[in-house]
C-alpha cells in the first residue's frame, strides 16, 4: 500500500521538508478508515495532507537540533484529536523519537484527550510501534528507567545495530505548572541529544500564555506565570524539539509579543470535513431554524434564586425527549445528549439537576396513570412537537413519540459534570445511551459531549472571544442529525456568537491566505490584504477593550522598553524615519494652532502630506514586546489600510510624522515609568495661562488636525532596566487620529 502526502494547495510555500508515510501511519490510516466508527476515506486523505504540512514544518529529525513553534488552528469540536493523532504518527514513521502530550489543565480532560491517543495509536492493543504512555513522569517514579530503557531500543534501531523495530515513546503530562516541571526534570535525564522530540499542546491558548503579561504591562516587571515557565522549562530539556499549538481560538497566540518564546512561526488552517457543522451552520445559515432566545428573567442568580424551572428550560427538556424517543423508534444505535449550562458555581447545579429529575418524574408517572393529568402533559408536549417537526421532516407521530417518552425519561441519565465529590468524574458513553449533562467551566473547553442535540444556556457571555465560543460544545459533527439540534441563549449571547462566527471566518482567510508563510510577516499580510467590512475585528484580539469614543486623541505603548532586541531595531526606525524626512520637514511652531516660544529647547520638527501607505508601513515595522501594545498598533494599521482601501467621509488622505526634540536623547534624571503610562505628553507652559501668556502649548498639541499622526520621540527613564538590561533612552511613539475620523476603529488600553 503506498499513500503519498499530497499538499492541499498547490500554490502554498513548501515547507522546510517533506515527511513520508510509512508503516505505522498505514496501519493508523487502516484503522481509521475501516469499522463502525470509519472517516471517509477523501476525509481522512485530508487529514493526512494537512498534518503532513504541520509536520513539514517542524524541526527536520535529520537535523542536529533546533527548535520550531507551529500554530494548528481548527474549529470547536472539529477534529482536532483526530489531526494530532495523525500528526504523531507521521512523527513516528519519518524518526521522531518521542512525543509529548500537554493534555488539558483538568484530570477529566487530560483523560479525554490520552483515551483517544491510545486508541488512535493502537496503544490499546499489542504493538511495536509505541510505547506505553508514560504519565506525569518525574524523577523518583517507576516510569523513568522504563523510559530510559526504551530511548536506548530506539536509539539502537536508528542506529542501525539491530533489525528490530523499536518502538518511540509517549508521554502523557497534564498542563499543570508541577507535573510539567517534573517530567521536564525527568527528561532531562534522559540522553536526549540528537532526539527528534514532538510536543503537542493541546488547547494551547489556555494556560499555556503568560498570564502575567498585562501586569508586566503595568508595573514594569518581566514576571511569568507558573504553566508558562513550566514549559519553557520543558522545551529547555529537549534539544531537538517541536512544539505544536493545536486550538480552535488562535486569538491568544496571533497576538504573543514578537519577543515570546512561545510565538508561533507558521500557522496552518485545519479543514473541518464533511457533516460538520459550526458557527456559520448555528448563527449563519440556520440561526433561526436552531437557535431558541430565552429571556433574561431565566438567569440563574444565586443571591436571589429562581423558584422554580423557567418555561423555557421546561420546553427544551421536551424538545430533547421527543427527540430521544423518535431517535428510539428509528432504532438507531446512537448516543443522544442534552447539555445545561446555568452557571459557572457549582451549587446552581444541584438546583437544576433537582429539578430535571421532578420533571422527568412527573411526566413519567403522569403519562403512565392516564386521565386529566396526562392530557395536560400531552397539551404541554404539543408545542414541542410543533417546533422539532419543522426541522424533522421524518418525525414520527405524536402518538407514538409520546407513547415512548416514558421509557426515555426513566432511563435517561442525568448527571453533574463539576468538581463536586458528587459529580460524575468520567462520562462512560457506552454505558447508556441517552445523557442529560448539567456543569459550568468544565463543560466548557474541550470538553466532547457524545450526539448533544440540544443546549440550554442562559448565562451571561464573556467579554472575551475565545471563551465565548469555547463554550460552544453543540459546534461539532452533527450534520446527520441537525434537525434534532437546538440551542437556548439569551438575546446578548446569540448576538455575540452571530458577531463571533464574522470574526471567526475573516481571521481563518486571512491565516490560510498567509499559509506557508513565517508567521512574523503575518500582520503585514493581514493588513494590507482584507477587504474590510468590518475593519476594527474588535473580537478577533479576544480581550477586553474599550473603544474611545471622539476622534483627536492620542494613544500610546506602555512598554516600548522592554527588549533590547526591539529597542534597537526601534532605534534604527526611528532614525530612518528622521533621515528620510529631516531636509524637509518643518518646525512644529509654524503650525496654525502651536504655541512654542521656548528658547532653549530642543525643537520639535513636523513633516506632513506623508503618504498613507508609508505611514502603514512604519507602524508594521515597529518592534513591540507585549501584546497590549501589538494591539494597540495594529488596530491603528488596520484602520490606516481601510482609510487607504475604502476611505469613508473624514477619513484622512495623509499622514504626518513629528520628531520630538528632534530625536534628541533628553537630558537629566528621567522620567518615571509609571508617569509615562498615564501620561506620555508634557502639558502647557505655564499651566493654565491666557492666550499670549503661553510659552509652550503642550507636547498634545504637536500633531496635525487633519491627518493621522506619529509623534516619535527619545525617552529617558528613571526607572532601572529590567535585570540584565541598560538603556539610557527609549524610542517612544504616540499616534493621533485627526478630529474627522470615525471613533469606532481605536481601542484604548489603559
């Protein structure tokens, strides 16, 4: 059997190298593609082809070492597990000799993710191929002489001393700061030099991310968040490494300062297959059809809780037991859910769970005893059967669903899924066919609920975009069975998940349009190459941030000291910029509305009716370290190109620069940090004085009414440097948007 990697367009760049199918993943594909669980044979070629591009990617084995970092961004609940299950069987064949699962920052997750490797792997069943998968390995545990037992067969096949096969190893670590920690001290022990090693981060944007970014970003520190140094502890280990970010919300990712150790080098797009359905299905083309609003007297609030079930909730468990009970009838061997969501507390779920099984209860005994009682419930079912019948076009009567409604309330398994001693801790799927599942967080990322057909979730949204649709466990391969599907959302949540799914859609373009491509010229690409609709994409940065609300403000990075490496390379820009401009540009007192009398001042030279585009091109190249500061430039790029590309009515046609000082580095002690934050501009001189007593109009007043400009300047710090750092000035920048332009496309950051 020959299978041949084909790329999955023709016209992407190659990558770094081309890896080759061998034997164990043939017998994958085998497995994968044959039995009643089978992926179509064109879906799983798919697969293939794309893992084979993320593979490529990666650090060659052939080489001595090196490191890579490749972003894999999919849908929610698309296949994800089946791509880096692909992935690491193609790591295997072409000479990787370890790979490292980061499996969820929760034990029911990490599980969830482990059982599907082992029976994608053949782990399950005896094999040469692999090892058994080593757990949370650290220094003192049975596991490491095993592991070291193990390198040394594999190291011998590789080196052609025995015609044996041997098989590679798997390790298996939860994404937690501790258990990372050891087994990157475990590993560590290992003879590891010239070792292919793969590492697979599943949802990477959680935990994974330094946590202490933004407040870095406000007192100045260079701290780091206990997951994260974990795996840079991690990664230190292992000499010749690739570490693969596998999510379905890249948002935390894209948007890593360039300086992050974690900073994705490539992306690559996964392709959702056939019968998928997700946010364009849900909250594009069905939304209607599928998504019920309930109203916001359904909020569970603990301090003031609801008496009793809402209308609503009561209507979405009838609409999933006829759906089970016509499911029945049909005969078809499938599991079946329902998911409640209410509320991210634990103890709102004993209130719903209380209630789901009175409900069942009821219903049951009723319909059982006969007489007026049942034909209340039969009046209360009708309207239910009413709205599944519009999307079920083969549903059975309703005398016969009602009929076999009992028996499916009776055996329905209602369980909490939470952190409580009385919660179901693993959901065995196999041991009934019908679930009815009641959680908050951990129901949210991640997590797969088996054949779920209906979702009811009045809950506030989070501000931010990835947990928001993290949340949206009724994404996934429902085609077959989409008419059974119904999700219950307050007004604000459907709303936001119709804008999430626009957001969504543009940055999956925009990355796949780049693919093959280093991800550092990605922003570039972004910029200069959308149509923008929409240009602001406030969602996409997935954070909290508030839009400022009139135009002639001035905005500006908090943290432009940080890196020497971005420093420099500021520096440079900064001083090219002055080149460029310095034979023409003009004192800024001339301008109409400055006031600049000061005598022994540096001053401040302006150089107007610069062209938009060159504009762009040097806020794209300004190095920045943290990502509120990225953010914040590229929203203001964002909203440069759709001035050049489709400019609306008080958009500007040009640009200006001004150099503070005329990029002199200032003298005296400095200035501190936190001023600088809250206050980067010097005011007036004297402050409060008339007109004609005015020295100095203020450093705010240095920019041009009617065009977007770029205030630069040298500033000195009192500050001491970070440890292992100096400086005796910092290139600094500010940007103002002329008083016409639109308030909607700048974000303020405080």
């Amino acid at each position: 059997m020959t299978i041949t990697i084909t790329p999955t367009d023709a016209k992407t760049d190659r990558p770094k190298w081309r890896p080759q199918v061998g034997e164990f993943t043939t017998k994958f594909l085998e497995s994968r593609t044959t039995g009643p669980d089978a992926i179509p044979g064109p879906a799983m070629d798919t697969v293939l082809s794309e893992a084979g591009e993320v593979l490529g990617h990666c650090v060659p084995p052939y080489e001595p070492g090196g490191h890579a970092v490749v972003l894999v961004v999919g849908y929610v609940q698309s296949g994800k597990t089946l791509s880096f299950t692909t992935l690491a069987s193609l790591a295997r064949d072409n000479g990787f000799g370890v790979v490292i699962l980061l499996a969820g920052t929760t034990n029911n997750l990490k599980s969830q993710s482990q059982q599907r490797l082992e029976k994608d792997l053949g782990l399950d069943r005896l094999q040469r191929g692999w090892t058994e998968i080593f757990e949370n390995p650290d220094v003192t545990g049975p596991s490491l002489p095993n592991m070291r037992s193990a390198l040394k067969g594999w190291r011998r096949r590789q080196l052609g001393a025995t015609k044996e096969e041997k098989p590679a190893l798997v390790v298996s670590i939860l994404k937690h700061a501790r258990r990372i920690e050891s087994a990157a001290a475990a590993l560590a022990t290992l003879e590891l030099e010239g070792v292919p090693v793969l590492i697979i981060d599943d949802e990477s944007d959680q935990a994974s991310p330094n946590t202490q970014a933004r407040q870095n970003l406000q007192t100045g520190a260079t701290n780091q968040s206990p997951t994260y140094t974990s795996i840079l502890q991690l990664r230190a280990a292992l000499p010749h490494h690739s570490f693969v970010q596998y999510t379905a919300t890249p948002q935390a990712n894209l948007l890593l300062a360039t300086a992050d150790r974690l900073n994705p080098g490539f992306a690559k797009v996964l392709s959702s297959g056939a019968g998928y359905t997700g946010g364009k299905v849900f909250f594009q083309d069905r939304v209607d059809d599928l998504v019920r609003v309930v109203p916001n007297t359904s909020i569970f609030n603990p301090a003031q809780p609801l008496q009793e079930p809402p209308d609503d909730l009561q209507e979405a468990l009838r609409v999933f037991l006829l759906g089970i009970a016509d499911t029945n009838l049909k005969r078809l061997n499938e599991n079946r859910s329902m998911m409640v969501q209410a509320h991210q507390k634990t103890a709102p779920h004993k209130t719903y769970r209380r209630w789901i099984q009175a409900m069942l209860t009821e219903w049951q005994n009723g319909l059982d005893a006969g007489g007026a009682r049942a034909q209340e419930i039969l009046d209360d079912f009708k309207p239910a059967y009413v709205e599944l019948a519009r999307t079920v076009p083969d549903l059975h009567s309703f005398d016969d669903l009602m009929e076999n409604v009992p028996e499916r309330a009776e055996e329905l398994r209602v369980v909490e899924v939470n952190s409580t001693p009385q919660a179901e801790k693993l959901v065995k799927w196999t041991s009934a066919h019908n679930w009815l599942l009641i959680g908050g967080q951990k129901l949210d990322r991640g997590f797969t609920v088996a054949g779920l057909t209906v979702t009811y979730m009045p809950r506030q949204m989070s501000d931010n975009a990835d947990v928001l649709q993290q949340r949206a466990r009724f994404f996934g391969y429902r085609g077959s069975y989409i008419g059974y599907c119904r999700v219950y959302l307050l007004q604000a949540a459907r709303d936001a998940f119709v804008d999430y799914v626009d957001d969504e859609e543009f940055l999956r373009s925009s990355l796949q349009k780049h693919e093959g491509k280093p991800l550092s010229q990605w922003k570039r690409d972004f910029i200069l190459h959308q149509q923008f609709t929409h240009p602001t994409r406030a969602n996409v940065v997935g954070r909290r941030v508030r839009r400022n609300r009139a135009g002639g403000v001035w905005a500006w990075p908090k943290s432009m000291h940080l890196d020497r490496e971005a420093r420099e390379a500021n520096d440079k820009l900064f001083t090219d910029a002055f080149a460029r401009f310095q034979a023409t540009a003009v004192d800024a007192g001339s301008l109409p509305h400055v006031v600049d009398r000061r005598a022994t001042s540096d001053r401040h030279l302006v150089q107007t009716d610069v062209p938009l585009a060159e504009a762009l091109n040097f806020l794209m190249d300004v190095r920045l370290s943290t990502t509120e500061d990225s953010l914040l430039l590229n929203t203001a790029a964002i909203r440069l190109a759709q001035a050049m590309n489709a400019p609306t009515p008080g958009d500007p046609a040009s640009a200006a620069f001004v150099f503070m000082g005329g990029l002199r580095v200032p003298q005296g002690a400095g200035r501190q940090l936190s001023v600088v934050r809250r206050t980067l501009h010097a005011g007036m001189n004297p402050q409060g004085a008339k007109a004609g007593q005015i020295v100095y109009s203020g450093d705010s007043t240095i920019r041009s009414e009617t065009e977007f400009t770029i205030q630069l300047r040298m500033l000195g710090l009192s500050d001491p440097a970070p440890p292992g750092d100096s400086y005796s000035s910092v290139p600094w920048l500010a940007i103002s948007v002329a008083q016409g332009l639109s308030h909607d496309y700048f974000i303020d950051l405080d």
